[in-house]
C-alpha cells in the first residue's frame, strides 16, 4: 500500500503541473503564441507522465490480486478515493487543454 500511495501522490503532482502548464497556455495563447504552445505540450507532457503512474498503480494491484489474491479492503478503498480526484482533476485539464486547442 506504502507504494501505492507514492505514486498516487506523484500522479497528483503531474495532474497539478498540467493544470498550470494549461492555465499558463491559455493565458500566453494571444500575446504570446509560442510560448503558449510550449506551455500546451508541458502540459500534455505531464498528462502522459500521469497515465504512466497510474499504469503501475494498476500493475502493482493486479501483482497483488496474482500473487495474494484479492488485496485488502483499506488499500482499494485509499486508491479508489484518490483515484476519483485524480479523475477530476484530469477532467478539469482536459477541459483547459480543449479550451487551448479551440
């Protein structure tokens, strides 16, 4: 679970590093184009780093289920919750980086 946790909280520092990256790009998008573009693709650059995190959440849970069975209730309900607010919080930069792409 300690592992788990670490990487959930990595996740959330890529989707708060998009966040910004996406507020920053729409923010330069008129006065200054190129950076704007470079804050855009920091922030899909961060996207991807999250989905990576989140593949090996996913590889140690399913690691967990060959090895030991189902893991226990207390670690899928911490990585469900964290889990949800990292969805929305991925939402809100799509929302931003769709915003920018307009």
């Amino acid at each position: 679970m300690k592992e788990i946790s670490l990487l959930m909280e990595r996740i959330d520092d890529e989707l708060e590093d998009a966040h910004t990256y996406a507020t920053l790009a729409l923010e330069y998008k008129t006065q200054d184009p190129a950076a704007a573009d470079l804050f855009s693709r920091l922030s899909d650059e961060e996207m991807g780093h999250m989905r990576s995190l989140h593949k090996a959440v996913e590889r140690l849970i399913e690691g967990h289920r060959r090895q030991k069975g189902e893991p226990p209730a207390a670690m899928l309900a911490v990585y469900q919750h964290l889990h949800k607010k990292a969805i929305a919080k991925a939402e809100q930069v799509g929302v931003l980086q769709g915003m920018y792409a307009k």
